[in-house]
C-alpha cells in the first residue's frame, strides 16, 4: 500500500499534457452550459413546427382557393352552355315535333309558334315575320342627326340596289296581309325593314321612309309598345314612355329570325358600315349557322 502511494504522489507531479488540457477545457465548458430543460426543449420544438406548418398551411390555402375558383368557373361555362341551349329550345318549341303533311296544319303549327313568342303581341309585325325569312327593326327618326348616315346606308343597300327589290319585303305588299295565309318558304322574301318612328307626327313619319320599308302606324299602340319592350327610345320620350333606362339610343337596327324569333344581330347599324351590300348575305349566314346547331345540338 505505501508502494502505491508513493507512485501516484510522484504521477500527481508529473507535468501535464495537451491532452490533459482539451479535457480540462470542455468539463469547464461543460459546466459553464447547463443542460436545457424539457419545457425549453418543447417550446423551441414547438416553435420550429409552428414556423414549419405555417409556410406548408399557406400553399395548402393557395392551392386550395385555386380548386375553388376552377370549379367556379366550371359551374358557371356549364350553367351558361345550359341556359342558351334551354333558351333556343323555348325559342323553338316545333323542332321536336313531327312533319304534317297537309298545308293547313303546317299553317297551325306556325301560328302556333308566333304565338308562344315575344314578338307575336306585336299585331302590326305579323305580317313581316310570316312574309320573310328576316326581319330588322329600325329605330330612327327623321329630326335625329345620327339616324341620318343610317338611313343613307339603309337607302342605299336596299332601296336603291335593282338587285334587292326581289329580296325586300315592300309595303305594298302588305295588302296580302288580308287573305290570311301563310305563304310558302319558296315564296317568302329573304329581309323586310320595320321602321319603328320617334318623328314628331305622321307626316314627318311618312315623308322619311322609303318605298320598301313597312313602318309601324303612327297611331298605334305597337309603335310604342315595341320601345318600350326593348327600351330604345329617343332621350326626349324617355318620360313620356316610362323608360328609366334605354339599352340602346336611337338609331339602332336589331335583326331577328322571323320563324325562331332568335337575335341575329344587336347592331345592325354597325354590320352595315363592316358588310356594306354584303350584309343581307352576312346575316342570311348567321341564320344557317343557327339554324344548323339547332338541329345538331337541340
């Protein structure tokens, strides 16, 4: 025992290492650092998962507002796809019916058809829609500075062309209004011109059309009753006609299917700057093309 002794008193002696030194550094080191406790633990963790979800959270909530909105737009191309074929079906409740062979029930099923359509109340645009393939109503006025030009135009294609005068629909033929019968489709004349007037009186009215537009009477109730439904008017009888709102300023020429009644076009006035004397033909194409998706869609 006192062999050991000595041995150890002369290795305590000894001078020390580097070795000794590192050693004695991180045990100073270690406990100058106290170990961290569970609870601090926990809130650095909790921390560092907050930070984490939060930047996941808010790609997850983009991605998801991005599902949103598609299937928004989804819902609203379908709704509207569904709501135009609803709206040519209701426009033309004789397609899925079928083919008479006598002439007088074709004659009804026509009728039929005028009569669950909006323009039918319209007494004074019977004879137009059943006499022509199309039907244009232009709303004018001969005291209006920008009906002018329109008129000019009107003139011009339709009056004044030798080609048209078998293609309009010409106020003296509307004597054959009184036989009561609907003619043939070989026999229906492909554009009549509605004139429908904001002039002061009947004159002015009379003096201002041409000799193949067929103009509502000035005296009755249709002319504006047809302002009214559509709401184009001139400024001047807004109050007069209880319009609030117009949807068009005069001049303006809508054309319409005489047999659906569908729109072809809301501005005519501009179609006939773009077409020129090609714009009977233009309108006649949008037709077809109607027609044609009717038959393969409805």
């Amino acid at each position: 025992m006192q062999k050991r002794k000595g041995r150890s008193s002369i290795d305590m002696q000894l001078p020390l290492t580097i070795s000794d030194l590192s050693n004695h550094n991180s045990s100073n080191t270690n406990q100058n650092h106290r170990p961290t406790s569970r609870r601090t633990q926990f809130f650095r963790s909790h921390k560092r998962y907050s930070s984490s979800s939060s930047s996941n959270g808010g790609g997850t909530a983009t991605t998801v507002l991005t599902c949103f909105l598609f299937f928004i737009v989804i819902f609203l191309v379908g709704f509207l796809l569904h709501t135009d074929f609803d709206f040519v079906v209701s426009n033309h409740p004789g397609l899925a019916s079928t083919t008479t062979t006598s002439s007088s029930s074709s004659t009804s099923t026509t009728r039929s058809r005028l009569d669950s359509q909006p323009l039918s109340k319209f007494k004074t645009l019977q004879y137009p829609l059943s006499h022509s393939k199309l039907v244009g109503l232009y709303f004018a006025a001969s005291w209006c500075p920008m009906s002018t030009s329109v008129t000019q135009s009107l003139e011009r294609i339709f009056s004044n062309d030798k080609r048209m005068a078998s293609r309009v629909l010409k106020e003296e033929e509307e004597q054959q209004k009184q036989k009561n019968h609907q003619p043939s489709p070989s026999l229906m004349k492909d554009f009549s011109l509605v004139y429908i007037s904001s002039d002061y009186n009947d004159l002015e009215m009379k003096d201002y059309m041409k000799w193949n537009w067929i103009g509502i009477p000035f005296d009755s109730t249709d002319r504006n009753d047809i302002k009214r439904y559509f709401s184009i008017c001139a400024q001047n009888e807004m109050i007069e006609l209880g319009i609030l709102s117009r949807r068009s300023q005069i001049p303006a020429l809508i054309i319409f299917d005489s047999v659906t009644q569908d729109v072809i076009s809301t501005n005519g006035v501009a179609d006939l700057e773009t077409y020129g004397e090609e714009v009977l033909d233009h309108w006649l194409e949008i037709q077809s093309l109607m027609r044609a998706l009717e038959d393969k869609y409805v």
